[in-house]
C-alpha cells in the first residue's frame, strides 16, 4: 500500500500509558514504575512507561474486544532475563494461543544477548529495542500475554499499535511456533515445525545454531513436506543457501560474512575471547577458534515475503544438521538448535 493511500479504520495503541488503548485515554497514570521519578511534574509526565512482572505472573500486554489488525509491536527488557518470558497471542477467544514461543526468539534473538536485527518484518536496534512488522488480524478479539517462568522480577516496556477494522474476508491468522533440541536426540535430522494443519502459507523461519564439532557445519538441507508429502515437493541445497548466502558465508577469507537484509540474514553471535595469552596464540596461528571453530553460534532468519509455501492440508519443515568430516564425507552432527516458524492460516 502506498503510504498517500487513505487506510480504513481507527488508530489505536495499547502501552504502560493506556493499557485499553482507548481514545482520549494516554497519560492519564497516576501509578507506575515511574511514580517517584515524576512526583515533581504529576500526571501526564511519564508516571507508567513501564510494567513489573513477577515470578510466575501471566501478564495481559493487551485485551482488544473487538475487530481489528496489529500493525507494530515494540518491547524490550533486560535481555538476559527475557529467555524465561514466553509470549502467547489468542485470536477471536480461541483457547490454546496461536503465537506461542520465548520472546526473545520470536525476536530473532535466542541467544539472550544484544542483537542487531535490520530485516522487513523484525527489527532489533541498539540496546534490544525489539519491532514486529508482522500484521496480524483478529475479527472479534486479541489477547496477547506475556508470562513469566524465571524467578526474578523483569521489568517490560511495550507498545503495541493497530487498527480498529473489519480484515478482508480471505484475511489468515498468524501463527507462531517454537521448538529446541540441545543438543540434537537423533543426529542429523532437526524438525522446525511438524503440527501445522490447514490452509495457509508459511512465511518465514528463525534459527538460533550452536554447533558442537569443528569444520563446516552448515550442508543440511531445508525441506518441505506439502498437504501429506512422503518426500518433500520443496528442497534447498543447504542451509546457507536457504538463509540466502554461499559458499560457508566465507567473506573475507577466513571469517565469516555477518549480514541483516530485508528478508535475509547471518549474524554470528558475540565469541567469548579465550582468557589466557597462550590459548589466543594457538587461535590465530593453528585455527583452534577460527572459522569453524567448536562452540560458534549463530542467528539465521528467512521471511519468505514473495515466495510464501503455500498449504491446504498441512506442512512438516525439517533441516538436516549436516556437516563435512576431515574425510570429506558427510557428518550427521549434534547440534544445539533453536527454531521459531511463522505462518498464516485460516481457522478450520
């Protein structure tokens, strides 16, 4: 839509400001997380930017009674703390939640340390101010909660904007889902996603990659089963190539090439330096911590925007932890995965 395009429906914001998101209704906390800091100004003067969650607390960032579209989602916390908050989003008053992961992969983020994300659907910008510009429409109600099951208080800033409309009639719901193995229970074969069921498309795929053996590690192929395949109708050729790269992501030589697209991207998380001279030494001269270095981790996302996989049945996505052997042989490998999958479907 071109943005001098007039969009049906009303604007509306959900906050620690307006937690209805009623018109007329912003800055009119008189309690919050900031009461003491805005004591001298009083009301208006940012008294609720902010909410508590406790231990065990399933907290409600929003409760829409009626039709509309989410257009942005903004939140951030202490990102170390943010692996225990998982998010659940409910459409039109259904009972088991259609978006359910940990907020930090939702964010591409599942390492639990900054990241920068600059992509067309999640943005992550310095320090972990995590965006969603996935559109998300709901015809009769939306709850969307954030629970949290560590044992510390986190505090959350959030702000979710939307529309109050009527969606379009072929309007899907979007889903979410989350899955780990660490490290993998049957070499070689990870399951991104096997329980979707319906009529949909799938439109993207987050992976948090932890590699547990040295040499290359990324030679599995992405594979889609589509409305009951016993081999998949869609194959990829390898795991950098399905995230967009080749050839190892190797640029320069001997490192590897980081980069955040709009629908693409390979951020190799932060490695730890070695703590002793000597342990250094043997890194850069014998390649004990070089490329493919033991431990490497990275965070590697695929919108597919304009190449969405379409499905009337159902959709099983699977990747291959494959690697290479000083042989030159396949390796099947055992590594600690991570996997958030999104897709839109129809309610049955």
């Amino acid at each position: 839509m071109q943005l001098y395009n007039l969009k049906k429906g009303e604007s509306r914001s959900i906050s620690a400001e307006n937690f209805d998101g009623q018109k007329n209704a912003g800055a009119l906390a008189t309690e919050g997380t900031n009461k003491r800091a805005a004591k001298h100004l009083g009301q208006g003067w940012k008294v609720s930017p902010s909410v508590l969650i406790k231990p065990g607390e399933n907290f409600t960032l929003a409760n829409i009674p009626q039709g509309g579209i989410i257009n942005h989602i903004w939140i951030t916390c202490d990102i170390k703390k943010s692996g225990n908050l998982i998010l659940n989003m409910f459409w039109d008053g259904e009972q088991t939640p259609s978006v359910d992961t940990p907020l930090a992969d939702f964010f591409c983020c599942g390492f639990f340390e900054p990241t920068l994300v600059n992509s067309a659907y999640i943005s992550v910008n310095p320090k972990n101010g995590m965006n969603s510009y996935f559109q998300m429409p709901f015809r009769e109600s939306a709850l969307i909660t954030l629970k949290n099951q560590g044992e510390k208080n986190v505090i959350v800033y959030y702000q979710i904007d939307y529309t109050l409309c009527e969606p379009d009639a072929d309007a899907a719901y979007f889903h979410a889902a989350f899955r780990k193995e660490a490290p993998l229970e049957t070499p070689g074969i990870f399951t991104i996603n096997d329980s979707i069921v319906g009529n949909g498309q799938y439109v993207g795929t987050y992976l948090a990659y932890k590699v547990n053996n040295r040499r290359w590690w990324g030679e599995g192929e992405v594979k889609f089963y589509i409305d009951g395949d016993q081999y998949p109708t869609i194959c990829t050729t390898g795991t950098e190539d399905y995230f967009g790269g080749a050839w190892n992501f190797e640029y320069p030589r001997g490192e590897y090439g980081s980069f955040s697209s709009l629908y693409l991207g390979m951020l190799q998380a932060r490695w730890r330096k070695r703590p002793f001279a000597w342990m250094r030494y043997l890194d850069k001269f014998f390649g004990i911590n070089g490329l493919y270095k033991k431990g490497a981790r990275f965070n590697l996302y695929r919108w597919h925007a304009y190449d969405a996989i379409r499905f009337r049945q159902d959709l099983k996505v699977t990747i291959q932890d494959l690697g290479w052997k000083l042989d030159f042989t396949y390796l099947q490998q055992r590594s600690d995965i991570r996997a958030t999958s999104y897709w839109y479907q129809l309610k049955e």
